[in-house]
C-alpha cells in the first residue's frame, strides 16, 4: 500500500499543479514584455486630450477615431451603454496600454514620451473591480502611499467615509481582510479603494463609479465620499447612473466605440438625442422603484 502513497499524493496535488504551472506561465509572459517607453516628466498641467484615437484587442476594434478633451480641474463624464468603449478609454488616459492610432496627450504632451512610472504617479485609479489583499485595512489603505502615516490614514478613511465601519471591525484598522476583501460589502471595498486614492493625493482622478450595484445606504456614502475625492482634482468618470453626473462640466456619450454626442446635461437634454433616451429610461426606473421598493411585480419595458 505505501509504495502506492507516491502516486495517490502526486494524482491528488495534479490539480493544484496545473494551477501553478498556468500562473508561472502568466507570471513569465508579463516579465517578458518589452517596458514602455518614455523619459520625459509628466507636465504640471492635467488637461487630457484624445486626439484621434483608435484601439482594439486582436481583430476587434474598441474606439474608433476618438476625440475628446478633459480640462483640467474639471469633471468629465462618460456616458453609454455597456462594452461602448468607456473603460477602455479610462485605461488608455492612465497609459495601462497605447493607442493604435492617434495620441494620448497630458498637458499637451503625448503620453508615449512620458515615464510610465511618473505617469502613473500623477493619477489616482478608482475602478469597479476593487481588488484589496489579504493583509489588514491599514496596509490596503496605505498601498495608495508607502510611506503615510497612521494618521494619515485614518484621514483618509474618514474623508472616504470608512472610518466608522472599521472602527466596528474586531481589530478595527488592524483587522485581516480575506483574499479580494471578501470579508466586505461591495460599498465598504469601494469606499476603501477611495480612502487609497485619497492618501496618494494625485492630482488626476480616473473613477468608475459603481453605485448602480448598491443598496441606497451605500451609495449614498459612496458617492459624499467620491465628491470629497473629486474636488479640486482633474476627475474623469464613468457614470452607471446619469443622475450621478449632472453636475458635470462636460459629458461625452459613447457609443460603439464612437463619441455620439458631447455637452452638458442641460444641453444633451435640449438636442434629444442619445443622452435624453437614456435619460428618460433611467427616470422611468427610478420612478417605478421607488413605487415598487421590495422589487415586486414587472420591471418597466425598456
């Protein structure tokens, strides 16, 4: 029987192995790309021009002839339906990859001569997909600066509207979170990535904001704590819920990979177009909602 113990261990463990073999695979294929190139200083000013741009994945095209301005110290919104293109520019404007065509420019100056790592400095990062590690609050909240304080982080959390439920967490900022921060709500994790991107204090705020999957509570707390991270700050969002960014400088709607229209809420509404559809199919909801708070009976027609 021992001499079979060998195979029954190394059958058991196959599936594990496999895992990590993919995993060294990936970690390979990363360490194997060529760096990005780029040696200039990001530029003081936080203006962000899309001139042009156009990208895809393998044979499929994502943006097509994009162009768009982001002032700086504004707030510009991205509008549209799902797999338009909007987190795609997102990633684009942080430099994660480069357009195929046409230029990425921050303060004037194309993106590709600018050294990813001072890029990267500049801008703070806010996405749907809130990934924290397994390690206490304060060292999640603290990847946004290595060097913060403790302080400084409690600062932060409490600007980003967290301090109080992790005060009610066993060890408080002390505690471990699981793998992913599974241990959290949807709105708690979202709220502590905003506390991180608080403590770095970049001056350029890339968010998609991810309300539309809250309860009330939460989204209310989550949004006083996005307007708190927003001020003062060149902010770029994607809005899930247009009543979110009616308040915006400037509202782009995209639209297979295509800038439909361009304004502000007033002015989107006056032309009719696209922005006002999906307006009113976001009022009829929220007004049928609110009639039917526990979900019963049938949504509206859409």
């Amino acid at each position: 029987t021992r001499a079979f113990e060998p195979l029954a261990v190394a059958l058991t463990s196959w599936p594990e192995l496999q895992r990590c073999a993919a995993a060294g695979r990936r970690i390979m294929s990363l360490l194997g790309e060529p760096e990005m190139p780029g040696e200039s200083d990001a530029p003081e000013e936080c203006s962000i021009s899309f001139d042009h741009v156009s990208f895809g994945y393998d044979d499929n095209e994502v943006l097509h002839n994009v162009s768009l301005d982001i002032r700086a110290g504004e707030l510009t919104a991205l509008v549209g339906p799902s797999g338009s293109g909007k987190s795609t520019i997102l990633r684009l404007a942080a430099r994660f990859w480069d357009p195929q065509a046409g230029h990425v420019l921050l303060g004037g100056l194309d993106e590709r001569s600018i050294n990813p790592e001072h890029l990267l400095s500049r801008v703070s990062i806010v996405f749907q997909d809130v990934y924290l590690f397994q390690d206490t609050i304060e060292a999640n909240i603290r990847y946004g600066r290595a060097n913060a304080t403790h302080e400084e982080v409690v600062q932060a959390a409490k600007a980003a509207r967290c301090h109080d439920f992790i005060m009610e967490l066993p060890n408080g900022y002390d505690t471990v979170i699981g793998e992913g921060g599974s241990t959290l709500s949807g709105g708690e994790r979202q709220r502590i990535s905003i506390a991180r991107a608080l403590l770095k204090d970049a001056p350029i705020v890339l968010l998609d904001e991810a309300t539309s999957a809250l309860d009330p509570e939460n989204e209310a707390e989550v949004q006083a704590a996005m307007g708190t991270l927003a001020q003062g700050r060149t902010v770029v969002a994607i809005a899930h819920r247009l009543r979110t960014v009616t308040r915006a400088n400037a509202i782009y709607v995209i639209d297979s990979g295509r800038v439909a229209e361009s304004g502000t809420h007033e002015s989107l509404l006056a032309k009719g177009g696209t922005y006002a559809k999906l307006w009113g199919l976001q009022t009829d909801l929220d007004a049928w909602r609110a009639k039917h708070p526990h979900g019963n009976g049938d949504t509206p027609a859409q």
